[in-house]
C-alpha cells in the first residue's frame, strides 16, 4: 500500500490517494472480524435450507396418501397431544400432497418471535414433530441457531450491534476499495508472473470489485432491519409515505393500516387468542374465495374482537404475500393488503430482504448469496496478510495522512462523516472509538520519537 512522506505541515496536491488508502486499511483491520463472521455465518445460513429439510424430513413429511382431515380436526390433534396446556394461535395447512401441518401455539417460555408447532399428518391426524419456530419465515432450530449466530452471536439485543458494525461499514469498505482499484497503477503483466506480494494484492482488490455490488447490496438490505440504523430507515420511510401496507385486524377500520415491518423475523403477537377451531375450514374457503391463492397460507385465529388474519407466506418468484382480514362472525373481508397495490418502494425492500435471506430465486440465489460471502471472506484474509506482510510500515496512523489533505477537503470528510454517522449510528459510534484509538496511537509515535532524538 503506498504512502506519502511529505511534511504535514503542508498538504501535498496528491494527497487524496494516500489518505484512501490508509482510511480502506484502518477500517478494514478493524472492521473485518465483525465482516467475517457476518459473512460466514451468513453463508451457512443461505446454504441450509436442503440440510434443515432432511434433518427434520419426519416432521415436514408423510407417506400417507388420500384426502387430508378438515383442518379443525387437525388442530384439534395437535391440541390433544399437548393436553390442551396450550392456546393455537395459527395453522399454516399443508401446501401439497406429501407435507405436513403446522399447529402454532403460544408458549410463554419460549423467546420473542418463537412458536411451539406441531406437525399434523393431515390424513391420520398422527403427530409427526414437536418443535419450535421462528418468526413469519417459520423455520426450524437448526437454521434459528445459524440465524441467530449471524444477527447477534446468540448474544442477544446487544449481541445485535456486531452485524450492525458489519453492515454499517460494509459499503464505506466496498466503495473506498473500488475507489482505490479505479484510480491505482493497472496490471502490466500476467497474474502468474507476478511477485507474491503483488499476486496477494491482486487477488484482493479483484475478489472485492468483482463481489463489490452484491456486497453493497448486502450492506444496504441488512441495514434496513438493524436496531439504530433501522429506526433512521423506519422513520425516513414514514416521512415519505413509503411505509409497507399491512391489514388492520380492527372490526371498526376497514382500511388497511401501515406498518414498519421491514423485518423479516419479527413476528405478530401470539397470544390471547380466541378459541375458534371449530371455523378454521370456513375460514380456509373464505380466503381462496377472497384471492388468497398460495398453497402458502397461515390463518391466524382472531384475538378478542379483531378479524382473523389470513396472508400468503411464498416468498420465491413470484412473491405472494398478499393479507387479509375477515370478520370473525361474517368471515366478510375487513382489510386486505395486495402485493400487486405495494409502492415500488416496498416491493423493493420485500425483494431486497428475501434476495438477501437466499429465498427468493431458490438455489440459483443461495449459490450466489454463498460465493459473494466467500469473496468477501477470502477478500479479508489477503487483507490481513498484506497487513501482516508490511508491517511496520503499514502501521502510519491516519492522523498523518488526514494532515497532508487540503483544508477544503478535509472539511468536506468531516461534513460527510457527520452526516453518515447521524444517519447510522452505530457506525458513528465506532467512527469515534476508531478516532482515539488512532489519535492514541499517534500521540505514542510522537512520544516514542522524541526519546529517539
């Protein structure tokens, strides 16, 4: 990595470029733990969704063939086999042939956004598993553990401000490195003739504009469920009108409601339902009558005095997530939320989060949500090998390249890091420990120098 040695007391016409480099190299010494497990285990998440269907092949699957039971016969099963402890909160019935039924029940002991499911054989009523789901994608423990590794090491609320950190800096890491690579000296020779080091460099900076747009991609579409950055998003969304439609369960507000859901685990409330069973098949039928055409459905038994809520939960292409409420004595549509009315906007970021999740071109999308993570793993390891191999030259504080930039310039860094940490926060936050940490390591240099002299 080059590096300017002019005085600082004078800044140098060239100095932008040094300045690049020691702000890309900083922030990726620091910042590249948080990327790497984010793309790790977000790698082994997107890769899964095969493994989870055979590790739970019992209860997703039956041999049995012939018409399945109604479904308030099913529910009833699986209330049955809990000796009615529990409440049912929502059915999701088999979507084909072969499959199972999902019984969602309430459980208090279980955490935010988790469900205690039963899985129905619909044509014997026979229980084929007892386990726990997460959130609105319903998935199973093996993947609620990758998930929660990569949203916040399994650490909790706070453990969520690592992948915050991650995505936060992803897109400054991206752009600053394409923007070294667009202004740097171009390769005069072949791949195979270059010196190692040169070879390592090239590897870096190749695996890093190559991944570089599905990288900001990734930044951009994790930040819009993260904890700071996401509340800006949320509020900036509202402002402009931008909010995703939701159904209101309402009896008395037929039109449909907003919501901030840009999250896609955050799962309704659970609890306090009413016990309808004995109405879930003609509530079935009410909603295909109503559109509800995914074999994707989750009918979701009404709290007291609300509607049921009936949406499609197929988030592949095409994306079929339309919603509706139905009154709980009618079973007439209250409120109803179609894909097709969204704004661009929210159908972009349903998109987007599915896109990122791997789900929503199967496993064209998983392959190409893996390779982009693998780059970016293998793109941080040459990082810190390079590092490694140039220290302690490498080890310049950014405070002197900062000193040789023109006023101008460094007012214009200073106006657009104020900006980017208001609006993301977290990554401001670490901006001002970074800071210290290299005004520290700046102050230590000088000291050391003087005992030299």
């Amino acid at each position: 990595m080059p590096s300017s040695h002019q005085p600082s007391g004078r800044a140098a016409p060239n100095a932008l470029r040094p300045f690049l480099v020691r702000l890309h190299f900083y922030i990726g010494l620091f910042v590249g733990p948080f990327l790497f497990i984010a793309a790790l285990s977000g790698m082994l998440y997107v890769l899964t969704p095969q493994i989870e269907q055979r590790l739970y092949a019992d209860a997703l699957f039956t041999d049995q063939t012939g018409a399945a039971q109604p479904l308030t016969a099913q529910a009833e099963a699986a209330r049955s086999y809990l000796d009615h402890a529990l409440n049912v909160s929502a059915v999701r019935p088999a979507p084909a042939a072969g499959q199972t039924t999902r019984v969602l029940f309430s459980d208090a002991t279980l955490g935010p956004s988790e469900n205690r499911t039963i899985f129905v054989d619909p044509v014997t009523l026979t229980i084929r598993g007892d386990m726990t789901t997460y959130g609105t994608s319903g998935i199973l423990p093996f993947r609620t553990t990758l998930d929660y590794l990569h949203r916040n090491l399994m650490l909790g609320d706070w453990g969520r401000y690592y992948s915050e950190v991650a995505a936060s800096w992803l897109w400054v890491v991206v752009l600053g490195g394409v923007a070294l690579w667009a202004t740097g000296p171009r390769r005069r020779r072949a791949v195979a003739a270059m010196p190692p080091a040169q070879r390592r460099r090239w590897i870096h900076s190749s695996l890093g504009v190559t991944a570089g747009a599905g990288l900001l991609f990734l930044s951009v579409t994790g930040l819009t469920w993260s904890q700071a950055a996401g509340a800006r998003i949320d509020s900036l969304r509202g402002a402009l009108g931008l909010v995703t439609p939701s159904v209101s369960l309402a009896l008395d507000a037929p039109d449909t409601a907003v919501t901030h859901d840009h999250h896609h685990h955050r799962a309704p409330d659970l609890t306090a339902r009413e016990d309808r069973l004995a109405d879930l098949d003609a509530v079935a039928e009410a909603a295909r009558a109503a559109g509800i055409d995914s074999p994707f459905m989750e009918i979701r038994l009404p709290k007291p005095d609300q509607a049921w809520s009936v949406r499609e939960y197929d988030r592949s292409w095409p994306t079929q997530v339309d919603a509706i409420a139905l009154h709980p004595n009618t079973l007439d549509v209250t409120s109803r939320a179609d894909f097709d009315s969204f704004a661009i906007v929210s159908k972009l970021i349903r998109w987007g989060i599915d896109l990122h999740m791997g789900v929503l071109f199967g496993l064209p999308n998983q392959i190409l949500m893996a390779l982009i993570a693998a780059a970016l793993m293998v793109a941080i390891v040459y990082g810190y090998v390079l590092w490694w191999q140039r220290r302690p030259a490498a080890g310049e504080p950014l405070s002197t390249a900062w000193s040789r930039l023109p006023i101008k310039a460094r007012i214009t860094w200073i106006l657009v890091a104020c900006a980017v940490s208001w609006a993301l926060p977290v990554l401001g936050v670490s901006l001002g420990l970074f800071l210290v940490v290299d005004l520290l390591r700046c102050l230590a240099a000088h000291q050391a120098a003087r005992r030299v002299s």
